[in-house]
C-alpha cells in the first residue's frame, strides 16, 4: 500500500515537473531557461551539474535584482516622502498667510472707512472755520468803510467849523460890513445843514447862536463843538484799534484752527494712502497666494500619481522577480533531485 502511495506521488510530482516545464515556453522569461537547458543537453559534455550551476546564477541574479529593487524603492519613496514634505510646507505657509490676510483685509477696509470719514467731518469743520473767517474778513471790512465814512464826514464838519470861525471872526473887521458877513455866515452854516450828518442838530445851535451880536460867544461855541469833535475822533480811533485789534485775534485764531485742520488732514490723507496700499497689498497677495496653493497643490497631486506609479512599478517588478525566483527554484529541484531521461527528452522537445 505505502508503494503504491509513493508511486502515485512520484507520479504527481513527475506530473507537476512537465506542467512546469509546458508552461515556461509561454513566455520569455520562461523560453530563456528552456533554451540554455536545451542548449546545454544538446552539447556533447552536457552534464546536470552546468545546467544548475546556470540556474543559479540565474538564482544569484534574481535575487540581487529583488535587493536593487528594494533599493530602488525605499529611495523612491525618501524623494517621494521629502518631496511631498517640501510641497506640504509649502502650501501649510501659503494657507497660513492667505487666511491672516482674508481676515485682515476687511479689517483694514473698515479703518479705510473710518479714516475717510474722519477726513470728511475734518473738511467741515476747516469750511466751517473758512466761512467764519470770510464772514470776519467782511464784517470788519464793513466796520472800517462805516468807520472812514463817519471820519470823513467829522473831518469836513470840523473844516466846516473852522470855516464858519474864520468868517464869525471878520466881525471885529472894521473894514467889513457886519451885515455881509452874517449874511455869509448864514448862508456857510445852511450848507452844512442841508448835508446828510449825524451833525445837523450842532448846525442848527450854531445857525441860532449866529443872528447874536457877542462874537465872541460865537467863537467859544464853535471852538468848543470842534474840541468836542476831535476828542471824539480820539475816541473813535481808540475804538477802531481796540476793534482792529479784536479782529487780528479772532482772525488768528480762526488761521491756527485751519492750519492744525489742514494738518489734521494731511495726516488722514497719508494714512488713508498707506491704508489703500495695504488693502492693494494684501488683495495681491491673497490672490498670489491663491494662484500658488493651485500650483502646489496640483504638483502635489501629480507627484502622489508618479510616486504611486512608481510604487506599482516596483511593486510588480518585485513580483515578476519573485516567480522568476520561484520558477528558477523549482528547475534547481527538478535538476538537482528529479532529473531523468524522460524530463530531458520532454525539454528537448519543448518549442520556444
């Protein structure tokens, strides 16, 4: 019984040895070996020994093939690792600064605003304080005409007066009829009646006092009017100091409120330029930094293809180099413990 088993078995085995060797001639790696075994038993100094000793060199090279392969790989994936590392940085340094500057540009849009309308309500005030001005400028324009009118005016009273004395004093005359110089004096004060004057009601005194025959009253009367009318002018010039005086203050005042403003704004325009750069700055670089996390992220995705074709690559080529191996392991079985005629004669008979 224990026969029969181990004939069946050296059957089988037998069996398995010609699938094997069927097989190999279905493709090149396989027609490589059945050619150097063919090749070799056709020789005249054939022997088993030379057939095994080129299987495994064949052996020694699949496997130094698989340890270059393994090689290779581990390398491959390092670049691909260190690669992967360098673009994975560079979009984590990328999304970092794009996302700061998204949440910092309507921050900066905001203070653009305000910055705009600090320069706007500044610009009302310095008109304001433009128009103060102007209105000042022309109120005391108004003030110095009124004031030069009523000069003027007081000025020709005053002339008119010292008129009026010269003729009263001819009185004392003996060469003059008294009768024509009241007639002239008369006729001098009506003038200055008829004129527009804050002075008409002097006039008329004097007009009242003229027909008395004391000249000399008469004379005291008009020395007092014009002593009272240039104390007055006095007066009125002190006023108008005090008054011009007032003026160059408010004025003053009124240029170092518009100059500080004007400064003011110089200063919110500078800033609401460098605000404007800002935002400008940090558009383009959002949108740089957008373009470039594209470029990364795209080259990320095109070097994880490669390295996983590479990776495949390797992967079947180790496989292939592993049933080489394993074809080559079974032909150093078949010669070195199975050999025989028959296994020779099938081989030779093998078309490649």
């Amino acid at each position: 019984m224990k026969f029969i088993v181990l004939v069946c078995l050296a059957l089988l085995v037998t069996a398995n040895d010609y699938e094997l060797l069927s097989e190999l001639s279905q493709y090149e790696f396989g027609k490589t070996i059945i050619a150097t075994m063919q090749i070799s038993l056709s020789s005249e100094d054939s022997n088993i020994d030379g057939i095994v000793h080129q299987l495994k060199s064949m052996q020694t090279n699949a496997q130094s093939d698989l340890e270059e392969n393994t090689q290779n790989l581990r390398h491959q994936q390092e670049l691909c690792n260190l690669r992967f590392d360098e673009i994975q940085g560079v979009i984590d340094s990328a999304s970092a600064k794009k996302a700061s500057d998204e949440q910092l540009f309507p921050l900066r849009q905001e203070e653009l605003i305000a910055k705009n309308q600090q320069h706007k309500d500044k610009v009302g005030q310095d008109q304001k304080i433009k128009d103060r001005l102007s209105a000042l400028d022309k109120a005391r324009e108004e003030d110095k005409k009124a004031f030069e009118a009523k000069q003027t005016e007081s000025v020709e009273f005053i002339q008119g007066l010292k008129k009026a004395k010269s003729i009263v004093s001819q009185l004392n005359s003996n060469f003059i009829q008294v009768a024509d110089v009241k007639s002239k004096l008369h006729k001098h004060l009506e003038s200055l009646h008829n004129k527009q004057t804050p002075y008409n009601g002097l006039v008329k005194m004097l007009v009242a006092a003229s027909g008395d025959e004391n000249v000399s009253k008469v004379v005291q009367i008009i020395d007092e009017l014009i002593e009272s009318l240039e104390h007055l002018q006095k007066v009125g010039h002190k006023g108008e100091k005090a008054k011009e005086e007032l003026y160059l203050l408010q004025k003053e005042r009124y240029e170092l409120e518009s100059k500080t403003l004007e400064t003011s704004l110089a200063d919110l325009n500078a800033d609401a330029e460098k605000l404007r750069q800002n935002l400008l700055e940090l558009k383009n670089d959002i949108e740089s930094k957008g373009q470039l996390l594209d470029v990364k992220n795209q080259e990320k995705a095109d070097w994880q293809k490669t390295c996983d074709d590479e990776l495949k690559g390797h992967q079947n080529m180790r496989q292939q180099k592993n049933t080489e191996l394993g074809i080559i392991n079974e032909c150093i079985e078949i010669f070195t413990s199975r050999f025989n005629d028959g296994i020779k004669s099938y081989i030779q008979k093998l078309e490649i």
